[in-house]
C-alpha cells in the first residue's frame, strides 16, 4: 500500500537577485494513513517550506511529491486547488475565519468551493461543529468567541471536507498554553479516530505530543523517528537557540 504522502529528493529553492537560497535540500519521508506526525524545526530550518509543499501551496523546485499516489509537482495552479480541496484540511495559526459570517458559514466555506449542495453543506457544518463542541454556537461571529474557540471552529471547517490529510500549522501558537493544550487534546482524539494529522511547529514540547517527529535543520531532515525517544528532543543549545517560526 503507498504511503499517503511521498517527499523523494524534494528541493526547494528561492531566487532573491543573484543569490539562490536552497529551502529544502533533498528532503525525503513518507507518511502512511492514519499517522500523527509533527515536522519540527526553528527559524530558517525549512518546516513552512515542507507544509507549503504538503498543502499544495507550493511545488518542489526538484524532486517528487506525491499526495495520495498523485505527482503534485506536475499539477497547474487550478489542480493543485482542486486537490487542496479535495484531500486537505488545513488549520492555520491565525485563525483566519471571516468576520462577517457566522461560524457555520465559516465552516461551510470549504464545501461551497466544492460544489456541495446547500441542505448538504448546512448539515455537514452543523455535524462538524457539534464535533469541536459549538454546535450551540453556530449562529455566532468569530470575534463574539474567545482564541480558543475560535481555534475549535478552524478545526471543524478543516474536518467538514471529510480530508484525507489535517494540516495544522503552529495551531497553538496564538493561544495561552491552556487553551493550546486543549487543542492539541483535540488533535489527539482526531489522530485517535483514524485521522492522518501532520503538525507544523518550532516548539519541542508540543512537537512530542506526537506519534513521530521529522526535525529538519537547515533544509535537511536530522531526525524521523519515534516522538518517545530521547533522540526526538533537543535542548535549546542543541537547536541553536533559534526559536520562532521557520521558512
């Protein structure tokens, strides 16, 4: 059975004037069905750089990326957002909910790009909120919810496309370190349930609450292992006491 997502020799490089600035230097992983696995690095390591791939925001200057036995790097700009679509789930840091829409419009955002029938898009929404615990909740705006809840709608509309991949980039980045652990609890119970999770983040201790760890470094994979062992965790002298987010 093919892994669910393929890094073969994957290169990424930047032209900035006459320099060339290498992202990702032949980076190679596969990550089956059902896994969590968090890619962990800190500034410059090439973590964003690798979710930009994963997510179909981004190709490989070299090298190959297949998602779900398909080449992403022979994909146009239209399908790569069909494939987005189709097989991501994506949380993002900040949020990015629309202020004007009420959270089951929010969630059904994915599924109006998607050509899902409105009856169906509204039922969905509602199961994928009540899921997060907002299912009472679903008339309110964005800003009437506090970071965490917010975080919690962010979750129901990566999960209401039913994706085959939940990318989550820095998800708890922008919330207090309860509220943060409450969302990873939620990634876990996902992971739990069947879903493949791959977790973007430059901070070791929230990079362990994962079943395995691919910690990049200056473009290269150093590490691809088991989160549980003593190798998976670095010291901030080890990291180069770089933290903050990654290319």
């Amino acid at each position: 059975m093919a892994a669910l997502i393929t890094f073969q020799d994957v290169c990424k490089y930047y032209h900035m004037g006459d320099s060339t600035v290498t992202a990702a230097d032949h980076i190679s992983f596969e990550i089956e069905t059902g896994e969590f696995t968090a890619i962990v690095g800190s500034s410059g390591s090439g973590k964003s750089t690798c979710m930009n791939i994963i997510g179909c925001l981004d190709v490989p200057s070299e090298g190959t990326y297949l998602l779900n036995g398909q080449d992403v790097g022979r994909m146009d700009k239209n399908q790569l957002a069909e494939i987005r679509n189709e097989l991501l789930g994506f949380i993002f840091q900040q949020y990015n909910l629309l202020p004007k829409l009420d959270l089951l419009e929010n969630v059904e955002v994915p599924l109006m790009y998607a050509g899902v029938p409105k009856a169906e898009r509204r039922e969905r929404a509602r199961a994928a909120l009540e899921q997060v615990g907002l299912g009472d909740k679903w008339r309110h705006k964005p800003m009437e919810l506090s970071g965490g809840q917010q975080q919690r709608v962010s979750i129901a509309r990566a999960l209401v496309g039913r994706p085959s991949v939940i990318l989550a980039d820095e998800p708890t980045g922008a919330l207090d370190s309860r509220t943060g652990r409450e969302v990873l609890s939620m990634l876990q119970d996902l992971h739990d349930q069947g879903h493949t999770v791959v977790l973007i983040t430059h901070d070791n201790s929230i990079a362990v609450q994962a079943q395995r760890i691919i910690r990049l470094e200056d473009g290269r994979v150093v590490y691809d292992g088991p989160a549980s062992a003593p190798e998976a965790v670095v010291t901030p002298r080890a990291a180069g006491m770089r933290g903050g987010e990654g290319t």
